[in-house]
C-alpha cells in the first residue's frame, strides 16, 4: 500500500485550497492527513502575504523572504525545509495566476432587482434586473469583465477596459456605456467618451450618443437620447425599433412573471418605453401601440393575444 504522503500533488487545487476555493475535507482526500498538516504549516507561514502585483518572480521572492525569516536558519536544497518552501513559492505563483486570470469574483442580480457595484479600480456597474457580471481577483491589473444581461459601465481611466459577452465584446479605456445581453441580442450605447464595439468579425466605434445593436445578421446604428445615464436606472425601460419578443424579455425581468406571446407578433418593431412601478401601465404601454390585449390567468402571469 502506498503511503499518504507519496499521492501526487496538483500544485493547482493546492492553490485553490489556499485561496479559499477548496474546503479542508477535499484537501485531505486528494493528499492525505499527513501531507495535509504539511500544507496547512505552510498556508500558516505565508498567512498575511498579499498578491499585490502581476509579476510572479516578485511573488516568488516573497515567498522565499517570508519562509526564511521563518526559519531563521540554513537550509540546503535536499532538507525537506526547502522542499515545501519550493512547493509553497510555487503554490502562490498558482494563485497570483488564478487571481490574475480566472473570473472568481461574482455579482448576480434576480428578475425585479437592481444593484450597484464598486470595481478595484474604482469603476462603477449598475446591474439590471436578471444579470451577472464576474471579474478577476487582480481586477486592476486585468481590467476585463463578463457579463450576461444589461448593465450600466462607468469606468475610470487607466488600461484597456473589456466587457465580454456571449454576443461580443466592447472596449475601453475610460467612458460611460451601457451593455444589453441576450440569446440572440446584443446592444451598446455610448454615453461619454469613445467605445470599441466587436461582434465575430464586424467592429465599430462608437462616440457620445450613438448606439448599436446586433439581431442575427441585422446591425442597426441610431442616435440615443441625450442622458449620460439609461432611463432603467430611474425605473423606466425605453427601446427603439426593438423587436416585441426583445421587449417582452425585458418586462418579464422587471415584474418576474411569466408571458405567453403570439408568434405571429413576436417580431413586431416597436419603440416606446414602460415603467417599472405598475404591471398595468406597462402592459398598456407595450400593447396598446400595437392594437394588442392583455389579461392575467389564475397564477397571475400575462397572456398577450390579438
């Protein structure tokens, strides 16, 4: 039988368990109880030591620094010291990576909610209803965001500022836009400042004022009002020559309920806008310029018919 401490070690969900994405018990599954004590010693000794910059060789330097002083003795390259002060240099070059490059930072909004959030670098998003956005522990040295669902950017200057969606991706350096998300749907406008907008292999460049929007093979520019902010952040959403279907996803976020729709004016223009305080209004306002009714069923959700 071979002993605990001889399992393979992945230097990768070491540094997860480090950084707090692994719980002890996984841990001690994968290396073993006597490994695992080995480890939590050594967590213990680099306890304190931020990840403050991007570079790893200065990261490993510190880890080094940390241990020796720890020791306060000589070692040689075959002790054991050396060997997990080794393993341990590299464990912290694995989380400044994970830190550096992987999404591990969350914020998630559910249908009728609205939430504002503060970035490293001091840049602002305003979540719409039913959305996420995730970005990377070392935020300002990786400026890049994933999004899904609508949000409000305000960005301060510094490098490059990336907003990646299932749809495409917008870039900038220090603006005010506004980004809308869905499965077959992706809008940008410009508020302030200058954006770089890419969908596969199509890019524009958009100023103050002026937006976008991708719909399958369809691409449509047109001038937005003149705000610095969108209208859904005063409870209000508005939309210009959005299809129905799009509209609809948009009112079923707001007021989390269900609706059942005729295909046959799913793709229907419209432009207009609803408020987010009454169900009733905002059905009116969405139905009635297209000469369609409403009504509720039983369980309160809305069915929309000619």
């Amino acid at each position: 039988m071979k002993k605990e401490n001889n399992k393979k070690i992945d230097d990768t969900f070491l540094a997860e368990w480090i950084a707090g994405q692994m719980k002890d018990e996984e841990l001690i599954a994968k290396v073993g109880e006597i490994d695992f004590k080995k480890y939590q010693q050594l967590k213990h000794s680099i306890a304190g030591l931020q990840v403050v910059d991007p570079d790893m060789s200065v990261t490993y330097n510190l880890v080094r620094e940390r241990i020796a002083q720890k020791n306060q003795r000589n070692v040689t390259a075959s002790s054991p010291i050396y060997k997990y002060l080794s393993i341990a240099a590299i464990l912290l070059l694995f989380i400044g990576l994970y830190q550096f490059f992987v999404f591990s930072n969350e914020a998630v909004t559910v249908n009728g909610e609205q939430r504002q959030l503060t970035l490293p670098d001091q840049s602002l998003v305003f979540l719409n209803a039913h959305s996420t956005v995730r970005y990377p522990g070392l935020f300002q040295f990786n400026r890049k965001i994933r999004l899904e669902g609508e949000a409000f950017f305000d960005v301060r200057k510094g490098s490059k500022f990336t907003v990646i969606t299932p749809q495409g991706a917008v870039e900038v350096l220090g603006t005010k836009f506004n980004v809308n998300v869905q499965s077959d749907f992706f809008e940008v406008i410009c508020y302030e400042g200058k954006v770089k907008v890419a969908v596969a292999d199509q890019s524009q460049i958009l100023t103050k004022g002026i937006a976008v929007r991708f719909t399958g093979n369809k691409v449509m520019n047109w001038e937005a009002e003149s705000t610095d902010r969108p209208d859904w952040l005063e409870g209000e959403t508005s939309f210009t020559q959005l299809q129905l279907k799009h509209v609809i996803e948009k009112f079923k976020q707001q007021f989390n309920c269900e609706v059942s729709l005729p295909s046959t004016v799913a793709e229907k223009e419209i432009t207009g806008s609803f408020s987010h305080k009454n169900i009733e209004v905002a059905l009116k306002s969405i139905c009635f310029p297209l000469r369609l009714q409403y009504k509720f069923d039983r369980s309160g959700n809305v069915i929309i018919y000619e």
